[in-house]
C-alpha cells in the first residue's frame, strides 16, 4: 500500500499482490511504474500505446497520482519534465508517430539532466504507418533526438519484462539523472501471459541523489555539478536552480559562455552515460559454449529467435549460440566482444530493415566472418523464417 | 500434454464477436487455474467493429517462446473469412469449431464441431453472449486439458458483474450442445 497525502485528502492506493497473475503487457508496465513510484502520467492516446494509458488513467488515481491527457505528444513529454523537477516520478507512453514528436523534450531532458520515463509501444512507420508491431524507432532512441546526447533505451520481450524493466527504467533514470526510454513494441504491449510479482519489500526502488542528502547547502549548490551524476534539489526546497537546456555551467550560469565550458558539460553528459554502459546495459545469453553461429535480437524477436536457434540446434544440429539485448542504449560493445570469441556468421533477426545490425557489425567487425540481417515488417518474424535463413546460409 | 509440447489455439471471426475476449479468458483459466503458461496475443485491423479480428492462446507446460501458433491444434472460426484464411494452418487431426449460420464451406470430408453460437446467445437474451458460448463449448472439446470449473470461473472474472448470470448461461448452453452433439462430417 501506498500512502500518499495531498492536501486535505489520504490516498491508499493498493499496489498489485505479490504471486501469479495473467496480465496485458501494457496493464504489467503500469503496475510495475506504481511500484517504482510514479506519480504523474502525462499522455495522449494512440494506437498500439493507449492501453497503457487507459491503465494508467484507471489505476493513478488511486494512489493520489495526477493523471493528464494532453493535447498532443510535445506538451505530454514536457509536462514530464516540469514534473520531475517537482520532485514526481512521472511516465508517458506513446507510439512511433508521438514519439517523433517527443524528440525535443528529450533532448532538454538529456541536457537539463531530468530522470523520466517515455514509453514507445512502436508501430511500423514513416508517417502514420500502419497499426501493427515494430522495431523501427530503435535508431531514433539514440539518434533521433539533435545534438549529442547519450540515452538510455531497454527492449522488453515478455508481460514480466514489461513489469521489471518499467521498474528498472525508473531507477536508472533517477540514478544517471536522465531519460530512459523503453522500446516496446505492439506485440509485447498486447500480449497476455503470466506474470509473477515478487514480494514488494524485494524490488528495490531507486531514489535520486539529492544534495541535502550529501551536506550541500542552498548557497553551494551546482545544479548541474559537484558528482559525475549531479545531486537534485526539487523545485521549491530552498535551491536556487536554472533549469536551462542552453549550455551552462555548473552552476547554471549561461553567461560567460565558453566552448570549454560546453564541451565540459557534453563530455560529462557522455562520460556519464556510454562511460557507464558495463554498469548500466545488460544482455543475456544461451549456447555460446561452442557455438559456430550466433544470433543476436531483442524485444519480443528475442521469443522467436530462442525458438528457432533450439530448433535447429535441437533438429539439425547447428551449434547456433543466442544473444539478446535487453538494453539497446547504451549499446553493450564491450559486454558482446566478451561473450563471443570468433563466430562465423552472426544473423540479426529485426522487425526493421536492418538498424541494430549496424552496431552490431561494427562491435564484432574482427570476431565474425559475416553479419545476415533477417528483417521483417510491420509482423512478428515467424521462427520457420530465421530457420530456414541459417540453414540457408550454414549449410552453403 | 508433453512437456514442452505446445497446444495452440486459434479464434477468429469478426470484431464485435468476442474474439478477443474467448482468448483473453482461455489464456487466463489455463494460467491462473491449471497452473500452465499460456500467451494469449490478438491481431486486428484499423477498424474495430466488424473488421477481421484473430486471438491465439499457445499453452505449455513448459517455457513458451514464439507466442503465436506455428500449426494451430484447435481453430475457432466464427466466420466463412476466417475458416478460408486459416483452415491450411489447422494440423490434419485439429479440432475445428464453426458456426454453422456463418460458416457454411468446410473442407470436404473433415470432421467438425457445429455450435450456432451467435442464436444460442440470442436465447439467452443477448448476442454478445457468445463468446461464453464458445467458451462452454470448448470447455467440453477440451474437458480433457482443463476444468470446467476453471473456464467458468475466468468467464466470470472477465465479464462485467451484472452480466455474470447470463454469461454462464450461455457457457452451460454451449457446453450443452457439444455434450449432446455429433460430430458432423463435411460434405
């Protein structure tokens, strides 16, 4: 339970009960964010993504949260960042076409150093698109923002992972200070299937650094200084703050303004971030003992790309090792070098035409002898495709 | 069921139909009270009512990877669009399930189930009911899988309150009529 007051009024709100419960990705995301501490959700509803938000809109409430649907996609991220700085939790969930139109609060938050949260249940695009399932957003995670600013985006592949990695994206985001993103996509959004909550005293819920915390006063306070990760006052606990996305000093300060002093800041955002990657991403991985051939995916391809590389382990008797990526940014080069020696052929299952292949070639440039991307549209790749790719191209 | 061995259903018809929900209860009956894993995904167009509208339950006992139906064990087809499009899926001992005021064509020779779900809920009061009677129908298919007891109790946790009553009669209807039926065979 979770006991919030707001003025005159006592909300007792009822998190979801530890054990089994059969949930749509989408309603596991929301409960795994009121765990987290969300208080504020800002949206605007759009196909696949409005679940979470009708969710959200159904279950915030109840906790004494704010719940607002806005009237677009910009003014949602940026009710985000004036939240954060409140002190709220605060999440939003849209879907490719909103999300491109997210991009500028993100890249202010990256800048401004403010933790939230943006889910991307993608859809297959450009423009409008189409309705159905996607990974083709996972280049504008990183890149589609201007300017350079590291992220932090997770690709979750099941209803449990909607639930841990919702919980996950909270803590890093108030722990590195930044915006985390966490590319979903329709077919995981609106799957059903079993979830287990652990017992709610086990999750751990990460907090942010706050500078009463470390002995700083309001007088010495830098905003954006002190640490690598910078402590954050709120608004209204006494610290003076310029909340300012143009480049800045320390303390604030955008007089004086200097090249070294810009550079200091983005290097630090940087340093931060991809300085990080061992201590932040995180893969998994199966068969890679003796493994020939590798197949590397993420989000709900992952599912397909375990069935199929058992398959034709199991039928053929390919030794085909399996990688997924739970994090996609920042990218795990060092993590993949480390699990692989040298392969033959590393095969890139995505429902793109080919993104992640692309970091994934450069990483393993001298450990393999080719890298296949299986691409897909707008549907889930069924296993019988990635089989008969590697058979394909093990057997020539 | 083996284990590992995958069990895949498939519904499809028209939104509108229940597709979604029969799915949505199945998927939670073989989790929550069998104690199986199950993944329920849907498939839709960009209309809602009326438009082709498809749900898949895969159940295993063990880890469930790809969660959608490689070669389907059951088909629902509340439609004739729905039998044509998915009928090449069906394994040739499937279990097919039509309604016969809207499926009309089954394949020559292959022995189905007939249950006019869509004039028993009528019956019953309302034609929304009909999924429930699907879902009564497949809990006598399947008696050999999962409980009764178990659909009916995720019906009742799935459907609004104040039409709990009439749901599971519905539900008694369709379990009814396979009880009591016999298998047709398709000229």
């Amino acid at each position: 339970m979770d006991e919030t007051v707001l003025g005159e009024k006592k909300y007792r709100g009822e998190f979801i009960k530890p054990g089994r419960h059969y949930l749509e990705g989408s309603e596991a995301c929301v409960e795994g964010a009121l765990l987290a501490g969300m208080k504020v959700y800002a949206g605007y509803p759009i196909t696949p993504a409005s679940e979470i938000m009708e969710h959200a809109s159904r279950r915030l409430p109840q906790f004494g949260g704010r719940f607002i649907q806005m009237e677009d996609e910009i003014s949602a991220a940026c009710t985000l960042i004036g939240a954060s700085w409140a002190g709220a939790k605060a999440m939003t969930a849209t879907s490719s076409p909103g999300f491109s139109l997210m991009q500028e609060a993100i890249s202010f938050s990256i800048m401004t150093e403010t933790p939230l949260v943006i889910v991307d249940v993608q859809r297959p695009g450009p423009g409008q698109g189409y309705i159905t399932t996607s990974q083709e957003d996972v280049m504008q995670a990183r890149y589609g923002h201007h300017g350079e600013g590291p992220i932090i985006a997770l690709a979750p592949s099941s209803v449990q992972d909607m639930f841990e990695l919702t919980i996950e994206a909270f803590n890093l985001s108030e722990k590195w200070r930044t915006p985390v993103l966490i590319m979903a996509e329709e077919t995981v959004a609106h799957m059903r299937e079993q979830l287990i909550v652990p017992e709610l005293d086990t999750i751990e819920i990460i907090g942010r650094k706050k500078p009463q915390g470390l002995g700083i006063t309001p007088e010495n306070y830098l905003p954006y200084g002190h640490e690598l990760v910078p402590p954050m006052a709120n608004f209204g606990e006494g610290y003076n703050i310029n909340h300012v996305s143009l480049a800045h000093h320390a303390d604030g300060n955008v007089g004086n303004y200097s090249l070294k002093a810009h550079r200091e800041n983005i290097e630090r955002l940087h340093q931060k971030i991809e300085g990080s990657v061992n201590e932040i991403a995180r893969v998994e991985s199966q068969f890679l003992g003796d493994c020939d051939h590798v197949l590397i995916c993420y989000g709900s391809v992952a599912r397909t790309g375990l069935e199929a590389v058992k398959e034709v382990r199991e039928l053929h008797g390919i030794k085909m090792g399996f990688i997924r990526l739970v994090t996609l940014w920042p990218f795990p080069e060092e993590i993949l070098r480390n699990l692989i020696s040298t392969v033959k052929t590393v095969f890139v299952p995505e429902m793109n035409l080919g993104m992640m292949k692309h970091p994934i070639a450069e990483a393993l440039r001298d450990k393999c002898d080719q890298v296949i991307s299986i691409p897909e549209i707008g549907a889930l790749h069924n296993p019988e495709k990635l089989v008969d790719k590697v058979l394909e191209v093990s057997t020539c | 069921m083996k284990k590992d061995n995958r069990f895949e259903i498939r519904i499809a018809g028209f939104g509108g139909q229940g597709v979604v929900t029969i799915g949505k209860v199945l998927g939670s009956a073989f989790t929550i009270y069998e104690g199986l894993n199950s993944v329920n995904t849907r498939s839709y167009g960009p209309e809602s009512r009326g438009g082709a509208c498809r749900s898949e339950v895969v159940v295993s006992q063990g880890e469930i990877h790809y969660p959608s139906v490689r070669k389907a064990d059951v088909l629902v087809a509340l439609s004739q669009t729905a039998l044509d499009k998915y009928m090449k899926d069906l394994k040739e001992d499937g279990i097919l399930l039509v309604d016969p005021n809207s499926v009309k064509d089954v394949p020559k020779g292959f022995v189905y189930f007939k249950v006019p779900a869509m004039e028993i809920a009528h019956s019953v009061g309302n034609v929304k009911f009909q999924n429930s009677v699907v879902l009564g129908a497949l809990a006598a298919i399947l008696e050999s899988m999962i409980k009764k007891e178990s659909l009916k109790l995720a019906v009742s946790e799935n459907v609004p309150p104040n039409t709990i009553e009439k749901n599971i009669e519905a539900f008694e209807a369709g379990w009814a009529r396979i009880v009591t039926a016999k298998l047709a065979v398709a000229e």
